[in-house]
C-alpha cells in the first residue's frame, strides 16, 4: 500500500491528510523520501551534460518534493502536540537530516556545477531573480563547507550532525520542564486574581485532571497570574519556576548543551575562515557585523536603562508603602507596575480584556488585510487540521485563491512556548502556479470565550503579519519565497503590522465586550492607546539584555561556565536587579534549539527601526490605510521575498534607511534623562 503521507493529496487545496496518517506511518514515508531524494541528488550531480542552470539551479529547486511532503505535517504537529512517539521521531530524523544537508550543500561534484554557471552568469542570458537564486545557492555551498578538503571536510560534517542533535535535545528538554510544572492552588490562593485569570487557571487545572485551579508556566497564563496575585510568595515561587526552565538539574538540564553549542559554533566559523560565529552568521544579515549589532542595541538600552531605573524606583516605593520591606524582586515588578498604570493612567488590564476577544481580533486582522491588499477570508469548517482546536480560512483576492490561512492559538500540554508563523507549503511557480499554506501558532489561555490581553493582541497581529509575507510572496523559485530573507529583516512585516491594531478605528471596530457586545468606550479606548509605551523601560530592558547575552556569546572565547559568563556580561551593563533576561541561556531557544537567531536575537530591534519609520511612511501619505503605500509595501517588500538585497527592498519602498530616533519614540523612550 502506498503511504499516504507520499501518496496524492486529494484533498481540499492539496492540504496535508491529517486524520488518514498516524505516527508509524511517518518513519517509513521519511526512509523512502531519502532514497528517493538521494536518488534525484545523485542524477544531478553526475549528470555528464554541460551544466546549465535548468538542469542544476532548477533541478536543485525541484528535488526533494516527498522530503516536504512527509516531514512538513509531521513538525507541525511535533512542535504543536508532541507527544513520546513524536519526540522520539524527531530524535531519530536529526542526525539523518543533517547527514542529508551536508550530502547536498557539501556535495563537490555539485559544487563545481554550481561553480561552473557562477563562472559564466554574465553570458547566461539569467533574469534578475534567477542571477539572485544563482548567487545564494553558491553562497551556501561555501559557507556549508563544500569547499574545504580532508580532515575539515569531515570535522564539518560531524559538527553539523551534533548540532542538530543537541539543538533536538534542548527544545525537548524545555517542553518536557514547561509542560510538567504547575502548582495547584486553591480558593485561599486567588486573592487579587481577575474572573478571567481564576477562569484560565481553571481550564489549565481540568486540563491536567486536576480540581480547582492551576497555574502553568504558558505565558498567557503566568504573565496576568504575576500582575494581579496578592501572594508574593505564590509570584515568587511561579517566577522562580518560570526562569530555571531547562535549569533544574538531571535530564531535562540545558547548560551543558548551551556551552557545548557554543564551541561547536565556534569551531564551525573557524574552519569557514571567521574569527567568532557571529563575524561568519552576520555577514550575510542586514548588520553585516557585531559591531554594527552592539552599536544600534547600546543606542536602545542606555535611554531604555535610565527609564527602568526609574520606574524601579517608584514601584519599590509602592511596595515599602504596603509594608513590605527590602528591595524589589522580579517577581513584584509586574504586580507592583499594573498598580502603577491603574494609578497614572486610570487603566487596569482586567477592563480591557473583556473587550479583545480572541474571535474578533483574528477579524482585526482580517480586516486590516482586507482594507490593505483586498485580501478576503472564508472560513473552511470542514477540513480536516493537525489539532481540533485548529482552524482554516480560504484566503482569496478579485475571487482568485491566494492561500489558505490556519490558526491554531491555544496553549495545551506538548505545545512548545511562543508564537510562531510557518508554511505546510510554500508559494512558488517552477512546478506551476503553487499557493501557500501558511499556519500561525499562539500559546493563548483557552476560555469561553476566549479573551486575550493587550500583548496577546499584538503577538496575533506581528503572527499575521508574517502570514501575509508569505500568503503575498509571488517569486518563482521556492528558495527566496515569502520569509526567506535575511533574519533582520523578516521581523519587518510582523512588526510593522503590530501598528494596525493601534489605529483607533480598528479597535472602535472590533473591540466589543464579549457580554454586552457593546464597543470599547472611547474613554478607555483612548486610556489605552495613551499607556501604549508604558513599562517599556523594562520591557525593553529585558529584551536588549538577552541580544547583547547573545551577541557577546558568540563574539568572543567560549567561556568555561556558560552561566558565570552570562552574569559577567550582564553585571558590565548595569542589569537592574528586579530585571531578569526575557530568555536566561537555560531556556533560550531561539538561540539554542536551532541557528535561526543565534547572534541574532537582535533582529527584533533592527527590524524595530524600520517598521517604526515605514508605518510614519503611511501616517506621512494619507493615514494608516492609505491605498498607494499599501501597494507600495505589498510590490517592494511583501511580494518579493528574498529576491533582492533586503536594504535594496526597504530603500524601494521608502526612499531612505531609517535612523534609531522612530524607535525611541515608538517606545517612548527619545526623553529619558
């Protein structure tokens, strides 16, 4: 029988057949996906025909197609709704995927095909896009080590290999800590919680089989719990929790795989001919070098420092005022700031919510898509998904099929921290004109209804806003589609359609109380917006914090003891004390579980600076929906994927590079003493 992972999809737009596959089926479909993909590899690379950039570039492009197919529903549903089977797939498939990379990109007869087209690209008669997918692919051969000879050949290999494995055990080793701690507590225990916190903490203690309630360490729910709960021991002892993930001794510790991750990091930019692993990631980014990086983040954190002294200041007054004595800890930062906004800004968080229900902010989204780019939803109830909680939208322009649109947005138990955007299938026109399939994946408190916080809302638009560089992509080759572009610059999209949900009529819209059904009053409307850059001397703080730990990890020696050296450098930058890394090494996986933000966490903030002064672009034309510049950002950057250098892009659409002073201000941080 064939598989039905590799067998045709007659599905509904081809979607993966989820129901009609189990676990044991993927195994099997991914063995026979690589012997077929190795198959197709040996052809092209010892192919005795000239070579021409049809049957190398373009059957590079088209090989490996049941890979896809087999492994693409498989890692959603990994990352999504692990379970053992699934985690011991990943662990098996890690090694056997790196082994696979290195047999394609270090691969020397393909090597000197590629070598060979580069050589004569000026007589090839190659559009721009295709001089473009000619350039990167012969960039990663050479940076994957397809030019190295003997013993560093091998020694590359090997490093590769134990990256992937290690990078396997440190995500599994954070899901298996944040899905297995949780306090229960009882009635006694809720003293200061919201109806909407007591209800989150009730669906996450039935989750569990447990009675009354729970708290977990999901963001959506940990986060309210450390604002509002009058039990500082009950904050100190979820906050402790939350911040030694993957720091807890014995199985699931991740220090020694941070440390070793670093070395072979190290190791790997050396023998690549670079003196540090962020002189080699950088090279190919937007900043180019570290020190372009660590000049635009102390620009950020010296201003964003002085204001979170500041307010510690303040905040450690109001905790003396309520008897509590000695200094202020990082768990009473939050409890103590949502007291301070109530007092200055006359808003609590708890009034909000009721407002930003989860249903009608995916509609804000819509809506903003709609009104932008003329994208319209359908719902698709029948198809089958990944997780029941998931659902699906048919994405159509003038009635044309653009993409389908998932979202799957609760946290569960076996679902990895944070929010994600990724496709099932990309957008690409070498095999015909193929339409997207792209996924967003949030880690929300289930409720009924479902009610998000103001950060809530904004990680649902910067989600979106990735799904829209991929449902907009139209390129040719898959290789440059949609987010496939440098790390410092795919944040732009998400982070500039975050604005969206700032603009007035949107909320006026789509903020409707969940009971009543009545609109956000204009005066808490207007409350809100105005706290819009409240706390950002923390938050700010917290992020900077962990891209310079990141940076000055892999810009200098390994350190003995990885823990030591990320206090040292947090000690040289004057680290408040009630202020902790938003991701300590022990948990950091967008550093750690994979090579996608190492050395670059830093990617949020440059891409900060750019989406601060293109949404002033809009503002500066005709306001936020302003029809010419909507097309302008869909032609110049949301079309184009990575086609073209991203500065080239950004100077397209705005005619300038921006400086760091929007941001400042975007953070409300461009007065600080």
């Amino acid at each position: 029988m064939t598989n039905p992972l590799l067998a045709p999809w007659n599905t509904p737009f081809e979607l993966p057949p989820f129901g009609a596959f189990t676990d044991d089926d993927v195994a099997p479909a991914f063995e026979q996906a690589l012997t077929t993909a190795r198959a197709q590899l040996k052809a092209i690379a010892e192919n005795a025909d000239v070579p021409t950039f049809a049957n190398t570039i373009d059957a590079l492009e088209l090989m490996g197609e049941d890979m896809e197919k087999a492994l693409a529903p498989f890692y959603l549903q990994a990352g999504v709704d692990s379970n053992p089977k699934r985690q011991e797939l990943q662990r098996d498939f890690s090694p056997k995927l790196a082994a696979w990379g290195s047999e394609v990109m270090m691969n020397r007869d393909l090597f000197k095909r590629v070598e060979t087209l580069w050589s004569q690209k000026d007589d090839l008669d190659l559009t721009e896009e295709q001089h473009r997918v000619l350039f990167l692919q012969r960039r990663n051969f050479l940076r994957a080590g397809a030019a190295l000879e003997g013993a560093d050949y091998d020694r590359l290999k090997d490093i590769k290999n134990r990256l992937a494995v290690i990078g396997t055990e440190f995500t599994q080793n954070l899901l298996a800590d944040e899905r297995d701690w949780f306090v229960q507590i009882g009635l006694e225990d809720l003293s200061g919680l919201p109806q909407f916190v007591q209800n989150s903490a009730q669906e996450a203690a039935k989750e569990r089989g447990i009675d009354g309630y729970a708290i977990t360490l999901s963001r959506s729910l940990i986060v309210p719990f450390l604002q509002y709960s009058d039990r500082r021991d009950l904050r100190e002892k979820a906050y402790t929790a939350w911040v030694s993930r993957g720091a807890n001794g014995g199985e699931t510790d991740n220090r020694e795989i941070a440390l070793e991750t670093l070395a072979l990091r190290r190791e790997r930019a050396n023998l690549l001919g670079h003196d540090t692993f962020a002189d080699f990631k950088l090279v190919t980014e937007m900043a180019q070098t570290p020190e372009n990086v660590r000049e635009l983040l102390m620009k950020v954190w010296e201003p964003a420092k002085a204001q979170a002294l500041l307010d510690a200041a303040k905040l450690e007054d109001m905790m003396h005022a309520d008897g509590v004595n000695g200094a202020l800890e990082p768990w009473d930062w939050r409890y103590y700031s949502e007291k301070r906004r109530a007092v200055e800004h006359d808003l609590d968080e708890a009034a909000l919510k009721p407002y930003l229900q989860l249903n009608n902010m995916i509609e804000a989204a819509f809506d903003c898509a709609n009104r932008l780019f003329g994208l319209e939803f359908s719902s698709l109830p029948d198809v089958a998904l990944h997780h029941e909680d998931a659902r699906a939208w048919e994405v159509t322009r003038d009635g044309q099929h653009v993409a389908v649109f998932i979202g799957d947005y609760f946290a569960r138990g076996g679902k990895r921290s944070g929010a994600w955007c990724s496709a099932l299938r990309s957008q690409q026109k070498l095999k015909g004109n193929i339409r997207p399939h792209v996924i967003n994946v949030c880690n929300f408190a289930k409720g009924d209804p479902a009610l998000l916080s103001y950060d809530d809302a904004r990680t649902l638009f910067h989600e979106f806003g990735h799904a829209l560089h991929q449902m907009l992509s139209d390129v040719t080759y898959e290789m440059i589609s949609g987010t496939s572009v440098p790390r410092d610059f795919v944040e732009l999209p998400s982070q500039l359609y975050e604005h969206w949900l700032e603009v007035p009529e949107v909320l006026q819209k789509h903020a409707t109380h969940f009971d009543t059904g009545e609109a956000m009053p204009a005066a808490l409307l207007d409350k809100m917006l105005k706290a819009a850059t409240y706390d950002q001397g923390f938050a700010t703080v917290e992020y900077v914090a962990s891209a310079l730990v990141d940076l000055e990890f892999h810009n200098g020696p390994v350190p003995d003891d990885i823990m030591a050296r990320q206090t040292e450098i947090l000690d040289g930058l004057g680290m408040p004390h009630a202020i902790r890394m938003r991701h300590a090494t022990p948990h950091f996986a967008h550093v750690f579980a994979g090579d996608g933000y190492s050395s670059a966490y830093y990617s949020y903030m440059w891409s900060e600076v750019m989406d601060a002064d293109a949404f002033e672009a809009f503002e500066e034309a005709g306001g936020a929906f302003d029809p010419e510049m909507a097309k302008k950002l869909e032609s110049q950057i949301l079309s184009t994927g990575g086609s073209r250098e991203a500065g080239d892009l950004y100077m397209s659409f705005r005619g300038k590079m921006p400086g760091v002073d929007a941001l400042l201000k975007g953070r409300g941080l461009d007065k600080v003493a």
